[in-house]
C-alpha cells in the first residue's frame, strides 16, 4: 500500500498548504513520540534540527507542542546540516531525530525528515506505522499532564558536529594553501562549513551565508554551481563546492571551473578507496547514475548495484549488502565509513584530503566521459496520472523507439508534485524525441 504522508525523503510540500501547516505538524509530533515511546527506550529524548527557510519558526513549535504532548523532551539545535542532526541522534542516545528541511526546494516549500536512534533514515514499515498513528484520535495519544516533555535549546549543534567530523581525519590534517570557493546555498551549512574548513586552514571565498529566510536556494547551492565556477576562476581558487539547503547534497567544480556532479565524485572515491583497501563491496547507484559511471567501475572492477532512486534506498542497499559507498548523481553520497546518510561536508572533507600535496581537482577527477542524459521535469497535480493507459501507451512507444540505442526512466517526484522522465543515449535528438512523446501524453490527460 502507498505512504499518504512520506515521501521518497520524507514529507514535504508547500508551506500552508496539505500537509505542511501547523495543525499537520502538531499531528505529526504526536504520532512521532507515540511510535518511539512505545519502543520501550528509558528516555523519551527527540533532537530537532531545521534548514534556514522562515516557515521553520512557524512549524518547529507545532511540532515541539506534538513532541511534549506525547511525552517526549525535546532538544533544539536550530540551523544544522541534516547528517549532523543524524549523527547527533545517535552520539546524543536520543529516541529519534527530526530535521525541518525541504532541502534543495525552494523556500516557499518545507516538511521534514525522521531519523530514528542509530541515525539512519526510517524504514518504509516504519513510516507506515506513523502514518497509522497520525490519522488516530489524537487524543488518545496525549499524555498524563505530569509526564509532558520539557523543551531545551542547545547553542553547541554545529561545534559539536564539527568536531565528529574532524575526528575522523588525522590530528596534522590541513588544509593551508589551499583556495576554496564554498557556497552554502543560504541554506543550513553556513555555520559550519566556512568555520570547519577555515579551522583547517583553508583560504575560503564564500557565497550564500547571508539567509534570510526567502533565499535558501535562490540561484546558489548544489542546484545553481554557476555561481561556484564563475568564483572559481574569477578568484582563481583551487576548487569549488556548494552544498543544497539541508547540506545532504554536494556539487563541486574543479580549478578550471568544470562541474563534478555526484557519479564523478563517487567514481573518484571508489578508485581511492580500491587503492587504498578500504572500499567495502561495491558500489550502490540509482536507477539515475550515468552508465559512464557504470562502465568505469566495471573496467575498475568494482561491482556496482543499482537501488530505487532516494538516498534512504541508497542506504538500505548499502547495508544489506555490506557495501560502503553509494549514492546519487545529485550530489547525495554516503560514505558508510563515517556517515548513516548523505554529508556534503563530510563528502567534502573527504575530496579535499585526496587533495591535498597540491593535486588538481581537474587531474583527480574527470575519470569517465557520462553518456548523454538528459532530464525534463513536468509539473502536474495527479501525479498518478502516469498510471492512465494513454500515457502507458506512450511510455511504451517512447520505449520500443529508445529500445538498443539507450534507456528511459519515468518516475512520480518523491519529493515535488512532478513527473521525472530521463533519457539516457548517444543520440540526443532521440533522446528529446523519445521525451517529448512522454510528455505530450501526460499534458494531454492533464
């Protein structure tokens, strides 16, 4: 049976609107402390954390009042990267961990992601049994008056995620002589990424740490990286990295200003860590990594396995198969060494210590030339209108046509009300033919 609240990566949407308003969020806290609490945990302990977006301020207390109501006590950390908030979960012992994000989304749009005690991302079961308590009589979950949670804030959110993350590099680790254009997307990391990797040393230009609430996203971030290439060489810095608005997302670019999305990071990585004999069983892709990636783990001979698109699959794979690295062309990458779900600073932190002894962004990376993909999004109110058998007709057309010569993806947003289709083809102008056939069937059942 579907999830009518979670997504691919949690719940999201407009602020105001369906499920992102006050009312939802009290709901949803409520039926949190009620899962977590009947785990049977001595502590009833949840940690919140939120992007920089203003509608955070209006539902982080709905959320707090569901969260104490069920009896849960609350820490708040404010602005923080969502795999600080996971590592802090776990380092912390608490129940579970909350971020308010709606992380590479405008800032019109917010929601939430869950993180349960080992700091991993909830499971599809689980969230199904949330999603049974929130549409319970609420009242029924409201605790005794003298067993309310308390609330308290925590200043020390980012230095305490700081300090996990230089753990787990050598004590000499620096990063002096070395420029860096770093973007923080005006979203959650412009705390503790400039500060991190001015610690360390670095020279750091940086761009879009001045939130205000409207701006997170806003043509910068891990969605915008001309503005990274451009400050690249303008400033004549070594590399680039900008980060989405939750900071689970990073894209780099390297001295000449050339872009490195996340199969070229995640390329770069496992040759690295092949070398270096700690890469664990593989690769874990998604439907959506490049076959270029494909082709040149092969030829490393590195398996490489392809889970459902959404960082959480990505990790679910992971640990089944005991593999330690994945992640997505987007940017999210999981370095199942160090982290329970996709770090942009940690990523980051990772590249620039393969970096350092003056190695070029531009000689380390590149490895692979991806074959030519191209994605189009269509903005649609049903998203379940791809089921309608006019648009199967057409997805079925477009693929006999695609069929040999390259690959079509079409998937519902998890995250967006939005159709995907992706090509994938030496022949772009099939590409956009095979894409366009698609298209036109979903506008004309709309």
């Amino acid at each position: 049976m579907a999830k009518k609240y979670f997504g691919t990566d949690g719940i999201r949407g407009t602020v105001n609107q369906g499920n992102i308003t006050g009312e939802k969020f009290f709901k949803f806290g409520l039926a949190a402390a009620t899962y977590f609490k009947n785990q049977k945990k001595n502590k009833q302990i949840a940690i919140i954390a939120k992007d920089t977006r203003l509608s955070g301020y209006t539902l982080e207390p709905a959320l707090v009042s569901g969260l104490t109501s069920g009896g849960m006590h609350i820490f708040t950390l404010g602005p923080l990267p969502t795999n600080g908030l996971a590592m802090l979960t776990k380092s912390m012992k608490a129940n579970m961990g909350i971020m308010i994000t709606a992380s590479h989304n405008p800032f019109f749009d917010n929601g939430l992601k869950l993180f349960g005690p080992d700091g991993m991302k909830l499971s599809d079961s689980i969230e199904k049994k949330i999603e049974k308590l929130i549409d319970a009589k609420s009242t029924k979950q409201l605790t005794n008056p003298r067993l309310l949670g308390r609330v308290k804030r925590l200043e020390d959110g980012n230095n305490k995620y700081i300090k996990i993350l230089k753990k787990n590099f050598p004590n000499n680790f620096n990063l002096r002589g070395t420029k860096i254009v770093l973007d923080c997307g005006n979203g959650a990391s412009y705390i503790a990424a400039p500060k991190l990797l001015k610690t360390l040393g670095a020279k750091v230009i940086t761009i879009g740490v001045e939130p205000n609430g409207f701006n997170i996203n806003e043509k910068c971030g891990s969605t915008f990286p001309e503005r990274i290439q451009s400050a690249v060489k303008k400033n004549k810095a070594h590399v680039g990295i900008a980060f989405d608005g939750d900071a689970d997302r990073i894209i780099m670019c390297d001295e000449n200003g050339k872009i490195i999305d996340g199969d070229q990071i995640i390329a770069m990585l496992a040759r690295r860590w092949k070398l270096k004999k700690i890469l664990k069983g593989g690769v874990i892709g998604t439907l959506m990594s490049n076959y270029g990636l494909e082709s040149f783990l092969k030829n490393e001979k590195i398996k490489f396995v392809r889970s459902k698109v959404g960082d959480r699959y990505v990790k679910e794979k992971m640990k089944k198969l005991n593999f330690n690295l994945g992640g997505e062309q987007s940017g999210h990458i999981i370095l199942g060494k160090f982290a329970t779900t996709g770090d942009g600073l940690m990523v980051a932190l990772e590249v620039l210590f393969s970096l350092r002894k003056g190695k070029k962004a531009s000689k380390v990376f590149n490895l692979f030339t991806p074959l030519p993909q191209i994605l189009e999004n269509v903005d649609i109110a049903n998203k379940n209108i791809i089921n309608k058998i006019h648009c199967k007709r057409a997805i079925k057309k477009a693929n006999k046509i695609m069929n040999n010569y390259g690959r079509l993806l079409i998937r519902k947003s998890g995250t967006e009300p939005k159709i995907r289709i992706m090509g994938e083809s030496e022949d772009k102008d099939l590409i956009y033919k095979c894409i366009n056939i698609i298209k036109r069937s979903i506008k004309s059942e709309n």
